[in-house]
C-alpha cells in the first residue's frame, strides 16, 4: 500500500481542521466577523457565505449541526458539482471529527449468511468498482419558497448537487453475504449520533427490491476524489432517483431486516400526505401517510437571477439545468411570458440518466420590457413539473415550474 503518505496527512488536516472550523462557529460569531452574505429572493433569505474545513465558502443555515447551501451560480459555472461546493445536511450534531481509515469496517449483518465486515482496502479491491453520474437533493430543497412558510431548515434552490460517484452496487455486497428467505429491508447507519439520548440515532431504510436496484451504490469517492467529511467520508450511500435523505452518509452498517423498519426517521420523519399530489391545503393537518420516495421532475435557469436587468435589443441565452428519477430527461420548454408561449430548448451533453441535465434558449430582450422566464422539463415518461406549488408541512417536493424576474434596459 503505497498510500500510506496521504492518508497520515489526510487523517492530520481532518483532526485539526475539522474540530477547529466547527469549534469556533457560532451564529454571532458569523455574522461578526464574515461580511460577505448572499440574500435569497424570499423573507429572512439573508445567508453568510462562511469556509468550513474541505469547503469553499458556503450558505450557512446553521452551524450545530452543519446545514450547508450551495450558493446558485455555481450551477451555472459546472455541470458536477464540485466537492468543495456541495450542500452540507445532518441530523445529529455529533460527528465523528476523525475516521481512521485503518481501522474503520462496514458491518452486515441482520438476515445474512454470513456476517460481514469490511475494510476500506478490502471493499476497494474485493468488488467491481462501478461510477454513476447521479443528482442529489434534499427533500427540503427549495423550503423557503413554501408559501404560506413552513418550519424546518430554510433552504433556497442549493440543497442539491450532481456528482460523480464511485464506489461498488451495494447488491454485490449482499450477494457475498447472502441473503436469509426472508429478508425485507435493508437499513442502513452511519457514524453520526445524537447529542442528546432521547433523539434517535439517524438510520434509513429501502425495500430489497429498491436496494437490489444496479445503480445503488456504497461510494468511497465523488468526482474522482474521496468523499469530503462533511459529506460522508469515507463511505456514504448512493441510490439514485431519490431523495437524500436515504443516502446515508458514514455508512459503517448495513442491516438486513424481516419486518418493516419501526424506527423514529422512518416511521416519524420524511412521511409525505399519501394522496397522488403528496400534498394538503395550508394549515390542514395530515391523516394517512406514505414514506419520501423518488425525486420528480424539475429544471432551473442558472444564469439569470430575481431583479435582474439584461442590455435591451441584444440576443442573451439563458442556461439552465434539468433533472428526473432517473427515466432521463426528454425535453426542456422555455417561456418568457409566464408560461403563455414556450419554445423548445437546446438539450446539452446527456451524462446519464440520474445527472443534470444542461439546456439552453436564447431570446432578445427589449429595452424597458419585464419579462416572467420560465421553464418547463418533460422527462421520457411524459411527466412534468407542476404549474401550481404544492403545500405540504415540512416544505418536502417541491417542483413547480420556476419563475425568474427581469427586465430589458
Ligand atoms: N449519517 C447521516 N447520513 C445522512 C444524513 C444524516 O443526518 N446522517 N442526512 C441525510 C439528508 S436528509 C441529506 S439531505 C443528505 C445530505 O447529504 P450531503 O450533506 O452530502 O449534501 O445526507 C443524508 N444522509
Ligand atoms: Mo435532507
């Protein structure tokens, strides 16, 4: 193992770094002494823009524990998301600030043949290393636009991210461990715990058949580097299509269950209205509940903001994004009149079925015009964005057709 430079300085700078960055952040502390901040089109959306260990600066919602945003315009500049600049999102505040990675296993067991437990060299060179381009967003990504406004973190368009994962499909993994005739959930923890002991320990649950799906994987890498801290290092789930919240960062066990998982993230938390719109009237409290599953269809401009002014009389092209679960993206309309006439927009490179998906349309603003610019994305199955917002109480799906602002000059 020739490695054995990089990971000494690795397991260095995370000890240092981390424990100190997160020391010294305080709310007050942020607002002291960072001047710069970014202000979200919604009430109380502004934000400072603050460097955690192994991040760029980002939107901070919170500090214990870290609730990072991707500020916008980094959609608009890379297609993958780089490290540095990906979301931040957990539960528990205590995370671990160290992982030896010489010691560290990843357990199975449960319903298994054969218990397991795995190095990181062993998972590395044992099992078929397999990459998937694939978006990941949290299930409150886009929150604060809820009207009227509900609780839980205030996210903007940012909690998402594209990345390049790489790692081995977790199925390869329960094959070699074998699975008992009736097993029927796999659920998975990580190495975060709660402060406190009456919060539950945060761990997740698939269907087997959802697990046994061949692009879900346990990735030791994003964007051809190891996974930064904050995201997971040195494993953390993937399963594409899906919201974040099942993409279990840590990832140090995997257990096979016969009976449905009872526990507190499963059966409290991420449950949606379980009518076909996942939604309910503002106020109306919710009476029968299904759990958050897959991510709908959604598109963002990228390279125009709210207010925003543009040189009248010349051809600007707006850029943007667009993704689905993971039936791929089969086209992007744009609008800017609201959504009275729409033009077909020019799809860019397609990185597979999972990833964003680039566009772009041009149009000639006119001098002293305001223009409403939407866009609309239809994936291959012929599913749409929504033309009116939903509501639900914790702020989870959204995906109506966004509307930017702006006018000629
Ligand atoms: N171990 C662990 N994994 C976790 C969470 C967590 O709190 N603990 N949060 C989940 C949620 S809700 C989200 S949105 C994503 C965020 O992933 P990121 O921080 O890499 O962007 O991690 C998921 N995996
Ligand atoms: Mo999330």
């Amino acid at each position: 193992m020739n490695e054995k430079k990089p990971r000494i300085d690795r397991r260095q700078l995370l000890k240092g770094s981390l424990a100190l960055g997160l020391g010294l952040l305080t709310p007050r502390g942020l607002w002291a002494n960072d001047s710069s901040t970014v202000t979200l089109p919604f009430e109380r959306g502004r934000r400072p823009l603050v460097a955690l260990p192994q991040k760029r600066p980002l939107m901070v919602l919170a500090t214990r524990p870290p609730q990072l945003e991707t500020p916008f315009h980094i959609f608009n500049e890379n297609i993958f998301t780089p490290n540095d600049a990906f979301f931040v999102r957990w539960h528990l505040a205590n995370i671990p600030q160290e992982i030896d990675v010489n010691t560290f296993r990843l357990t199975i067991r449960g319903r298994v043949n054969k218990i397991l437990s795995l190095s990181l060299e062993e998972l590395k060179t044992q099992f078929d290393q397999v990459e998937i381009a694939a978006v990941c967003q949290c299930a409150g990504n886009s929150r604060g636009f809820f009207q009227p406004r509900v609780p839980g973190v205030q996210w903007g368009n940012g909690a998402m991210g594209n990345a390049n994962w790489k790692g081995i499909r977790l199925r390869d993994l329960l094959h070699k461990a074998g699975l008992a005739d009736d097993a029927l959930q796999i659920r998975f923890d990580g190495l975060d715990q709660p402060v406190a002991q009456v919060t539950p320990d945060f761990r997740k649950s698939l269907q087997l058949d959802d697990a046994l799906q061949k692009e879900v994987l346990i990735a030791h890498s994003m964007n051809g580097e190891s996974l930064p801290m904050l995201n997971g290092f040195p494993l953390r789930l993937v399963v594409p299509g899906w919201y974040a919240t099942y993409w279990v960062k840590m990832l140090n066990d995997i257990e096979v269950l016969n009976q449905a998982d009872q526990t507190f993230w499963t059966t409290d938390a991420y449950r949606l209205p379980a009518d076909p719109c996942h939604c309910v009237k503002p106020g109306e409290a919710l009476t029968s509940t299904v759990p958050m599953g897959k991510t709908p269809v959604r598109s963002f401009m990228t390279n125009v903001e709210e207010g925003q002014t543009l040189p009248g009389g010349k051809p600007f092209t707006i850029k943007g994004i667009a993704f689905d679960q993971g039936y791929g993206i089969d086209r992007v309309l744009f609008s800017m009149d609201g959504g009275q006439q729409w033009q077909s927009a020019r799809l860019g490179k397609d990185y597979g079925d999972f990833s964003f998906r680039p566009w772009e349309a041009k149009f000639i603003p006119e001098p002293g015009h305001a223009y409403a610019l939407q866009s609309l994305a239809i994936n291959r199955i012929g599913e749409t964005q929504r033309f009116d917002a939903r509501w639900n109480p914790h702020g989870y799906l959204r995906n109506v057709i966004e509307t930017v602002n702006i006018h000629g000059t």
